[in-house]
C-alpha cells in the first residue's frame, strides 16, 4: 500500500490523460445516461427509441453501482469490508416495497398477508401507506441497524476479517429472518405484483423514465459527496485509520466515530440505492440478502479498484454486463467466470482496472 | 494518593486550534493551560503491577517524571520499558498500581484516545506513518486541533496552521519531500517524520521508544540537539539502546530490570552502579 | 377321499405336540372373510406361540391354498403345507385379505408376539396394540401388563391397556385407566390424557380431575426426557460445528488464512463418501456397510489433496492480505460448487446410513439417541485428539507452530516454511474432509452442502479465539447446545439470530475470544 489511494480517479488521470480527456469521458457518459430516459420515450418504432428492458437492465446497474461506490466508501477508504452490504440493500428496497404494497393492495391487505389469513397490519407496516414515511423508513432501517450492529462492533475493535465475517452473519440473520412467513415480509416470495407509484402506472414508460432519472441523481450525488469525503480532512483519517489504526489513536482520534459515520452513510446509500432498485426491477425477496449477493458486491469494487471513486463504478458496471451475457449465452458457466474473475482480481489486478489504466498512463 | 487539589485549578485540558504561543521548533509555554502539575511532577507511576498469564512484566515499578525534564530508560531486553510505555498510553491496563498524569488525570481510567488527547504523546519502536498520505497530510492530522468527526468533516488549514507545519517540515528536514508518501521515506526520514508529528501535536509529554535507530551519526547528533531543546519546555521520556546518545541528552537516567526501577541517577552515578554492571555484563 | 383323510389323520399323529391347534390354518382358509375376523379376534385374545408361524405368514402375505382348501406356507418361493404333509392339488393360490383382516392380522400378531423372548419385539407389539387393542383382549393386557418384566415394555402394555378402558363406559374403570395412564412416561399418553380434559370427550368430571393430576405426573416424568434429548441434540449439534470449524481452525487460527472455501471441503468430503459407496454398491455390494470407514481416508486424502493444490496454486500468493485472501478462496468456493453441479447435478445425492449406523438406543420413552449421532459425537473428540497429536506432539506439528509464531526466524532455523503451509493447509481440508462423511450420514448430500455450515464454522472460531484448539471445542458445543435449547423456546431462526447478538456482545467483553492468550501488545 505504497501508493496513494485516496485521490480520485480523476484526480489522478487529469494528470496522465490531461484534464479535458477525462472530463469528456465523465461528460458523455453522464449525457448519455440522461438521454437513455428520454430517449425510453420515443414511440417504440423509432431507430433511437430504448426498450423497456434495456432501460431496466442499466437502471438495475446503475444502482448496483451505487452500492458499489457505498461499499467503497467502507472498504477501500476505511478499510472496513463489509459483507453485508446486501442487507441494507435489501432493506431499503423492502422499505420502498412495503409503500408498493400498500398501494397495490389499496385498503386492503396486501395480498400475502391475506394469503396467511391475517386480519391485521403488523404494527411496522403502519404508516407505509404514506410515500413520505417509506422515504424516511428507507433511510432509517438500514441507517439505524448499522449504527446499532458498528457501534458494538467498533466498540470492541471488531476489526480487518472478524468484521468481514461477523457482517456476513449478520446479512445471513437477516436472509433466515425474512425467510419466515411470519416475519411479515411475504417469507420466500417477497414483494413483487407492484401497480402504482404515487398513483403513477409503475410499468408505464415516463414513469421508468422518472425512476432511471432519479437514480442517475442519485449516483451523480453520492459521487459527488464521495469526492468531497475524499477531498476532506476526513477523508484523510480515514486512510490513515486503514493503514495504522493504532498510530491514530495516539493521534488523538477516536477511530470509532470516524468508523461510525462512515459505516452508517455507506448503509443508507445502499438503502437508497435498493429503494430505487424495487420499482424498477418490481420484485424484492430475501436471496438479495444472501451472502453470496454481498461478497459479489466486493468483487465489483475490488475488479473496479477500490480505494478510487470512479473505480467500483466500472467494477460493477463491468461485472453486471458481463452477467446479463453470460447469463443469456452460457449459463452453466458464469459462476465458474465469476470464481475465475475473484482469484484473477485479487492475484493479479491487487488495485483493480483502475490501477491497470494508471500504469498504462505512467508509461 | 496525591492531595486533592484545589478545584480553580483542575480544568481539563483544552484544545489551543490557533496554536498560539509557540515558538519554531515546537515547543510551546511550559504550564500547559488545564494541566494541573502543581508539585513539579507531570507522570506518576506507583507500584505498577502487570502479568500477562503469570509472567511478571512490570513489578511494583514506581517512577516519576518531573516537568521539563528529559529522562532516559535504560535496562536490558524483555526489562519492561516498552510495557511500562503502554500502560503510560492506556494500551495495556495494569493489574493494580496508580498512575496519573500530573496531578488529577488518572491514567488507568482513561482510554488510549482521550490519553493522548490530554497531551501523552509517543512514538513507537518501529516507526509508523500513515504510508498512504503525503508527509503534509500526516503532519496536517498529528496538528493539535478539534479532533472530532464534525471538526474533521468541514476542518481547513488556517494559514496560522499551515505556517506552523511549514516550520515542522523545515526542522525535521522533509521540507523537499513534504509532498512525497511517506510510505517512500527512508527508515530514517519515517523517524523523523513521526517525531515531526509529535512535535506539531505538542503534547506536554512525549514518550520516545528507540527514537535514533537506523539514523546515521549526523543524524542522531541532530535529534540529541533537538531533543535538548525541547527539554524544560516538555517532558520528554526517552527509551534508548545507544549509550552515547543516551550520554549526550540525558541528564537523568533510570535503569529498569526484570519489571522495576534498578537504579536512578545521572548517567555517570548508574554506569558505576554495582548491581546495573551485574545486570549488564552478567554475574 | 379315504386317501385324504389317512393323511389327515397321519399328519395329526405326527403333529402331535400341535394337535390342539392342528386346525387352524386349515379352519382360517376354509373360512368365509366374516369367519376369518372372528378367527383373528379370538386369537388376539387367546394367543399361542405355536400359532405365531402362521400369523406371521399371514401378515406377509405368504399364506396360500388349493382348491381343496388345504392351507400352504410359502416358504422361499416352495409351498410347505401349513398343517401334516398334504400335497396341493395344483399351485396353491395366495390368500388375499382385506383391509379389515390386515389390520386383525397385525393386532394378533402383537398378542403373539407378546409371549416371545425379545423386549424389543415385544415393546413394538405392545406399540402396536396401543393402537389396534379389542375388548376382547383386556384379559390377555392385564395379565401381560402383570407379568411383564420390561418396564419399557410394561409402560407400553399399559397405555395399550387404559387405551381400551378408557372407551369403557363405567366411569370407574376409566379413572382406573387414567391413574395407570399416569404411572407411564409416555409421550403418547400426554397426548391421550390431554384429549380428556375436554368435557365434551369426557363427560365424567372425576376423571377429568384424575387426567390433570396424572398429565401432570407424565409431564414431571417427560421433562427429563426432554432436557436430556436436547443436552444431546445440542452435543450432536456441537460435535458437528466442530468437525466444521476444526479444519478452519487450523488454516484460519495457525496460518492465519481464512479460506471461504472451507464449506466446499466439508462437501467434497460428502461427495467422496458419496463416490465410495458407490463403488461399494456396484463391485463390493456384500461389504457395502463398510463403506464408510473406507469413505474416511478416501475423503481425507481427496480434500487434503485439493487443498494442497489451492495452497500451492492460489493461496500462498496472498499470505498477510486476509481481506484479499477472503475474496479469491470466495471465488474457489464458487467454482468448487458449479463444478460439482456440472458433474453430479444440482439434485442432492443418496447416502444411505449402513444398517449399524441406523436406529438407536431407547433410554427413556420420549428419548432415542440415534447410532449415526452418537457415532460422530465420538468420532469428532476423536478427530480433536487426533489434530492435538499431530500438532503437539509430531515433528510436522512442531514445524506449524513456528511457522505461525515467526515465520522469517523458522525459515532461518532451516523450516522449510512454504511445505509447511502446503501441509498444515492440507491438514486442515483434510480435516474437513473428514467432517464431510460425517455430514453425509446425518443430512442432505448436495453442492450447497457446505454453504450452510461456512458462517457457523467462522463463529465457533471467531468465538473460541484463533489457535485454540480448546477454545474451538468449547465453542462449537457452547453453540451447539446454545442454539438446541433456544430452538423449541423461539424457534430456529430467532434463535440463531439470538445467538449472534450474543456473540457479537460477547466479543465486546472478550474480543479475543474464550481463550486468548495474553501478551505484549505488539506493532
């Protein structure tokens, strides 16, 4: 870890490929990206028009890459590879899925509930009706049970893999959890048979194209509030916590606070990112909180190149491509690409394509 | 137990973000605002105990540190000088014994953080930096100032601060390489470097562990004279294998054996000790 | 027709010590179905060992006659004649009974089989019973119920006899029946008396008082069982984690590699066991319940063999990059697991328990311990003192220790370091190779065999305190037994989730585990 890892990709490139080259490439992308939702618009006979399905397909990256850029905040800035990223994912996205629900189900039950012949809402379901309450329990759930389960964990300096490890348990806690009918989150099927958003038909195009908006917002702002952390004194505690943890306690930094707010920011973007993935995809259920989901969540960044912001973007942008192919083309053999592209990354791309660019560009 | 003092005078010690005060290399005014050190003693050790699973490393080790002065430890391996130094810092709490830092802050009830907060500062036997960040940037966080997570989050360098790791830099030599990662210094400049750290982070004591290994002649010679200087203004706790080093700081010296105080004096008065000849040249 | 009946007569010369009964098979065939019941009732209530061939004939089906009405045994596949020596007209035809006559058949097959030497046949007859009884046979349970030597046996007869009175109609009799129902310990017998508390079954309001005070009474008696069957589970539970977390203990606590792959060799274990019984199946078959002691090596060297190799190929690049060293044997594990789907399906495969592996001991009425568990609870202490051994007291031991203590002063001392990892991470997939026959006899064999238990094993490690083999044990039972006594409380999942916040409080009061050793706090 003898290079800087904390400065931006761009940063960084400006100097090799020149400032213009790199901002073009930023610019067009994110041109490109707005267009896709306008461009969804157009009559479906026009040469320009994009499907329903790609448009669903980029949107879906685009929040994997949300989670990726909030796994990185942890991981390659803190240190703190986390496991479980699945978990607030999933429960951002079931947060969002309770207000989907109640809208399908009008004054009624939602239809699992009736299917288990309960007569009631169980009592966290109240309020979900309303848009605004979803929006804060989007944020809350995933928000609040990081800072629970960080502040132990920090507290007793649960750190490097026993973290790694002991969030893992904790998304596969939450993956039995779920599982269960009586949990009240629809057991083995989750959520999905969504109508309306805020009254809006949820499969209708401009309403796919609001959705693919926002999260395009969304990425652009957590990039952006990435770049300022990186860019912030604090940013640079927080490599100084991953490389000497202890020199900065004598320091005369508490490491739990800097570990804390980082931690809980990484989780509710994550849970922001699954809010805008449910109604896109229109289905959640408890596999999202299944380990594997996590610790692939950790090879997008790590493919991508953690420790950099635009990296894990490219990380998961990469990885998911090559899923939709490999899924369609060769299924039977992505799970063996995948276990290939794990032991590839970490033996020989240890900084990712990032790292890979960088050399070229010093050469 | 020291008397209770009076209550004017038991402030904590406050954070001084401006850095008023200070002179170039470092050093700031002796009485430290908030630190009660009203009997001229700034450490207090008082029969120390520490056993890790039977081995006794520290046994009733009782020591003192008076204000502004430089002191020496010496003692052969495994004698306990690095133990004793963390439990100066709160890395390892002892087993019974008092140690306070001057005369109200109890160090075994404090944690390593709010330590070094209250002014402790070390610098370990192996010197760690942070690898990642420039030689500035790892100056810029040992900077005494707000360390919370808000403070960090909107923190700026004034120019007053700015200036004063300028100065910093200048003295421990790495102005040229302020911009480097200190991950690409040498073992020596990586010394100097964390004793720059310790300098801007102008504790009141500075707990050194082996501070001039892997440094050549010129060097060591201009960490003595730095360390001179710093004397009187701080407290300074030296750990040190090389005796001419040794010779030519200390006007104090402790010799520690087995978990406990030997032999104490000047340097001269402990080299003719009988019992510290037997420690180190065998029976 | 004089011929026949010579022979007849012959036959009940030569049968003389059967003479009494000489009749009844002949009396059984003869009969019209209506005749047959009363035959089989009057049976059940009379029984005679002599007439236990035939019964048991009966019920498996191998009684048979000809058209003279002559009853015939089948006796592999040759028909004996069931009483004298008559030969069939022609190929005897086989009795077919109907529901009713199987279900009379079944009940006078218990009445026989009362009178036998076995307690245990006579333990399944009295089970049966419990549920086919007649009134007609009150007398014969009251006088076995009196005999009786076995107090399993005895129990049993004795809820099949208050069974029958407790449909009596005279109240007397019914709370006689429920005071006895109250000496057993019978889960059963809980079922039953609780049934009776409700009025609308049990009309008589002393009764009712009775069912309460002996429901009660088998309560008391069962809650033993019960504690005891869960101390076990949880034990069965333990011995499994730790077979689990053993390997890991040493990849993860001595060479300090964690090895997400560990739960893959736990099934490449299984699958090996799978492999040899295979093999046993199609070139050994007579020896097939040996299966398993040849599937242990087999296991070990297979596991401990593509352990090595991942040692050499991929892991020893990454020793000092935990996080790193996490992902790719992530990655290794993905792969484990699609290339055994690709080769042996996604569906779980058959591993049968040889038959000394199957069943258990009755300790109590409501307590079996099965053979395959108590089976493995022995053999993962064994395995420990195996590892212990190994590691304590054999060169190859002593090399692994200094490697993990300092690994530049063993490789000065002439260690030669990079075949002690490749060994010692062997040792360890070997481990969990053996744990994966073991696995194999207790649950579903299939890809995702190892995915389950992966979580666990970190736990029992993370909570034993890295390289301790001690701390691993404790751990692995503590959890075992931890999660079997929460489970019936509030329910697996709950309770697992129950169990990592107690860990992760744990840790907040131990963060080095059940056993750590102290030291010099070292940077």
């Amino acid at each position: 870890m003898t290079m800087p890892l904390n400065q931006t990709l761009l940063a960084r490139a400006s100097a090799k490929l020149g400032p213009q080259a790199s901002m073009a490439i930023g610019l067009l992308v994110l041109a490109v990206l707005l267009a896709m939702p306008l461009l969804h618009l157009l009559p479906a006979d026009n040469a320009l028009h994009v499907s329903a399905y790609t448009l669903t397909l980029v949107g879906k990256i685009l929040c994997y890459c949300i989670v990726a850029l909030a796994l990185d905040l942890a991981w390659g800035y803190a240190g703190l590879l986390s496991l479980g990223h699945g978990l607030f994912f999933a429960l951002g996205g079931y947060a969002m899925g309770m207000y989907l629900m109640r809208e399908a189900a009008g004054d009624g039950l939602p239809a699992f509930m009736s299917f288990l012949a309960w007569t009631e809402l169980p009592w966290y379901w109240y309020g979900t009706d309303s848009f605004l309450w979803a929006m804060c329990l989007v944020v809350l759930a995933p928000g609040l049970l990081a800072l629970v389960f960080g502040f132990f964990a920090f507290r007793s300096r649960i750190k490097g893999v026993y973290f790694s490890i002991m969030t893992q348990a904790l998304t596969f806690a939450g993956m039995l959890l779920f599982f269960r009918n009586e949990t009240g989150f629809g057991g083995n099927n989750g959520f999905t048979n969504f109508r309306t958003i805020l009254g809006f038909d949820i499969t209708a195009a401009h309403t796919r194209a609001t959705l693919f908006f926002a999260t395009v917002v969304l990425l652009v702002a957590s990039l952006y509030l990435g770049w300022r952390l990186a860019r912030s004194k604090f940013g640079r505690v927080l490599t100084a916590l991953r490389d000497a943890e202890n020199r900065l306690m004598f320091c005369g930094y508490d490491p739990r606070g800097y570990k804390l707010f980082i931690w809980v920011l990484s989780a509710v973007l994550c849970g922001l990112a699954g809010a805008l993935y449910v109604p896109q995809v229109g289905i959640i259920n408890p596999s999202e909180m299944s380990p594997t989901n996590s610790i692939e969540a950790a090879v997008w960044v790590a493919l991508g190149g953690r420790g950099t912001l635009i990296g894990p973007l490219l990380g998961a942008g990469l990885v998911n491509g090559m899923k939709s192919w490999f899924t369609v083309a060769f299924p039977e053999y992505w799970l063996f690409a995948l276990g290939f592209l794990f032991i590839v990354v970490t033996l020989f791309l240890p900084k990712g394509v990032i790292g890979l660019l960088r050399k070229k560009g010093e050469q | 137990m020291r008397a209770t003092p009076a209550p004017e005078i038991m402030l904590e010690p406050a954070y001084d973000p401006a850095g008023r005060g200070r002179d170039p290399i470092g050093t700031s005014t002796l009485a430290h605002k908030g630190l009660n050190v009203r009997h001229g003693t700034i450490l207090t050790l008082e029969d120390i105990n520490v056993s890790f699973d039977g081995f006794k490393a520290l046994t009733n080790l009782t020591l003192y540190i008076g204000v502004g002065e430089l002191r020496c430890i010496i003692g052969p391996n495994g004698a306990g000088k690095t133990t004793m130094m963390d439990v100066i810092t709160g890395k390892t709490r002892p087993d019974n014994g008092v140690a306070y830092f001057g005369e109200t802050l109890d160090l075994t009830k404090m944690s390593e953080v709010q330590i070094a907060q209250s002014g402790i500062g070390r610098k370990f036997q192996k010197p760690t930096v942070f690898e990642a960040l420039s030689v500035f940037e790892n100056l810029e966080l040992a900077q005494k100032t707000n360390k919370s997570v808000w403070a960090s989050l909107r923190a700026k360098l004034t120019g007053e601060q700015r200036d004063r790791i300028d100065e910093v830099l200048q003295t421990i030599k790495l102005d040229s390489s302020r911009s480097r990662p200190a991950g690409l210094l040498s073992h020596g400049q990586k010394q100097f470097l964390e004793i720059g750290m310790l300098l801007v982070q102008d504790p009141q004591l500075l707990l050194l562990d082996e501070p001039v290994a892997g440094m050549t002649d010129a060097e060591t010679e201009f960490t003595a004279e730095l360390f001179k200087s710093l004397a009187r203004k701080h407290s300074l706790m030296v750990v040190e294998h090389d005796m001419g080093f040794v010779g030519s700081i200390a006007d104090h010296v402790t010799v520690l054996h087995q978990g406990s105080v030997l032999a104490e004096g000047s340097l001269e008065q402990v080299q003719n000790d009988e019992r510290v000849i037997e420690v180190y040249l065998g029976r | 027709m004089s011929t026949a009946l010579t022979r007849i007569l012959l036959s009940l010369l030569l049968l003389l010590p059967l003479a009494a009964h000489a009749g009844d098979a002949q009396d059984f065939v003869a009969a019209n179905p209506a005749k047959q019941a009363s035959l089989l009732e009057r049976w059940s209530a009379a029984p005679d060992a002599a007439r236990l061939p035939l019964i048991e004939a009966l019920q498996q089906g191998r009684v048979a006659a000809d058209s003279a009405k002559n009853a015939f045994i089948e006796i592999d596949g040759a028909y004996q004649p069931a009483e004298g020596d008559v030969q069939p007209v022609e190929t005897p035809k086989k009795l077919r009974l109907n529901n009713r006559l199987r279900g009379l058949t079944a009940t006078a097959l218990a009445s026989h089989q009362l009178l036998g030497e076995d307690p245990a046949l006579r333990l399944a007859a009295a089970k049966q019973l419990q549920k086919s009884a007649k009134p007609a046979q009150l007398q014969l349970l009251n006088a076995q119920v009196a005999s009786e030597t076995d107090d399993g046996v005895r129990d049993a007869l004795t809820l099949a006899l208050a069974n029958l009175q407790l449909v009596d109609s005279d109240p007397a009799v019914r709370l006689a029946a429920v005071r006895l129902l109250g000496e057993t310990g019978d889960p059963l017998a809980r079922t039953r008396l609780e049934t009776l508390l409700d009025p609308a079954v049990e009309i008589d309001a002393g009764v009712r008082t009775a069912a309460e005070t002996s429901l009660a009474q088998v309560k008391r008696k069962l809650l033993i069982g019960e504690l005891l069957g869960q101390a076990f589970s949880g034990l069965s539970l333990g011995s499994i984690l730790l077979l689990a977390a053993l390997g890991l203990a040493i990849t993860f606590g001595l060479l300090g590699v964690i090895n997400m792959a560990h739960g893959e060799m736990l099934m490449l274990g299984a699958y090996s066991t799978y492999m040899v019984q295979v093999m046993f199946q199609r070139f050994a078959p007579e020896a097939l319940a040996l299966y398993p002691l040849v599937a242990l090596p087999a296991a070990f060297f297979v596991t401990a063999a593509i352990g090595m190799a991942l040692e050499r190929t991929v892991i020893r690049h990454l020793y000092g990059r935990p996080l790193e060293t996490l992902l790719a044997t992530w990655g290794i594990s993905l792969i484990l697991i699609q290339l055994v789907r690709v080769i042996f399906g996604a569906q779980n495969v058959e591993v049968a328990n040889p038959a000394w592996l199957s069943g258990g001991i009755q300790v109590l009425p409501n307590l079996v311990l099965p053979y395959n568990r108590i089976v493995i609870i022995g053999f993962a202490l064994f395995v420990v003192l195996l590892t212990w051994l190994l590691l304590n007291k054999t060169r190859l031991g002593l090399n692994v220790r200094a490697v993990t203590q300092n690994r530049n002063m063993a490789a000065c001392c002439g260690v030669p370091t990079g075949r002690v990892d490749m060994l010692a991470f062997g040792l360890g997939s070997g481990i969990a190779g053996l744990g994966g026959v073991a696995l194999s006899q207790i649950g579903n064999v299939g890809p995702d065999l190892g995915q389950s238990y992966i979580i666990d094993s970190f736990l029992v490690v993370v909570l034993g305190g890295v390289g301790q083999l001690a701390g691993s044990v404790m751990a692995a039972f503590g959890l075992g037994i931890a999660n079997k006594i929460l489970e019936p409380q509030i329910g697996a999942v709950l309770g697992k989730i129950l169990i990592l916040a107690l860990i992760i409080l744990f840790i907040q009061k131990r963060p080095q585990g059940l056993f750590a050793l102290k030291g010099r706090v070292i940077d």
